[in-house]
C-alpha cells in the first residue's frame, strides 16, 4: 500500500488548464482498483492518494501518465506503507 503526495510545483498556474484530463486520470486509477482515496492538501498545497498498486514500479508508471506530472505542474512523494492494524472497516487494507 502506498500514500502519495502530488505537491504543487512554480507551474501551479497551468493546474486549470489540465484539471479535466487530470478528473479523468484518477478516474481510470479507480476503475482499476489502484486507488483507494484521493483528496486535496489544504490549503492548496496539491493533492494525496492512498493507493493499492501491485508494486511501486507500476504504480511508478501510473503516476507518469497523470497530466499533472507530464507537465510538471506537481512533484511526486511515494511512501510505501505495511499495514500493522487497522479499523474493522478497513480490514482488507491489511489483507
């Protein structure tokens, strides 16, 4: 399981401009079952992800492909988690 921070770089500005092709990205990430959450950095610092990818070199290659990071427009920060305990509710994430 990975955390993923996508922080905004000094090309921020063109962010509206890739928005809806960046919706649509983490939409096929959903679809395919490598994201588990998504969500913004408050105050406007980027975004976060909670993926399930089936390694770090594939969701590596996932994360190339966001318009936000062909652009430049964010940085990437994977951290890798092993998942210890969790809430009844989020058994299947230590699964």
């Amino acid at each position: 399981m990975f955390v993923v921070f996508l922080r905004f770089t000094e090309h921020k500005a063109k962010a509206p401009a890739f928005m809806a092709a960046h919706n649509a990205w983490l939409a096929e990430g959903f679809a395919a079952g490598d994201f588990l959450l998504s969500g913004g950095l408050a105050p406007g610092l980027g975004g976060a992800l909670l993926a399930q990818a089936a390694s770090r070199p594939a969701l590596e290659a996932r994360l190339a492909t966001d318009p936000f990071v062909a652009e430049g427009i964010v940085t990437v920060d994977i951290h890798e988690i092993a998942p210890g305990r969790t809430d009844p509710r989020l058994a299947f994430l230590a699964a």
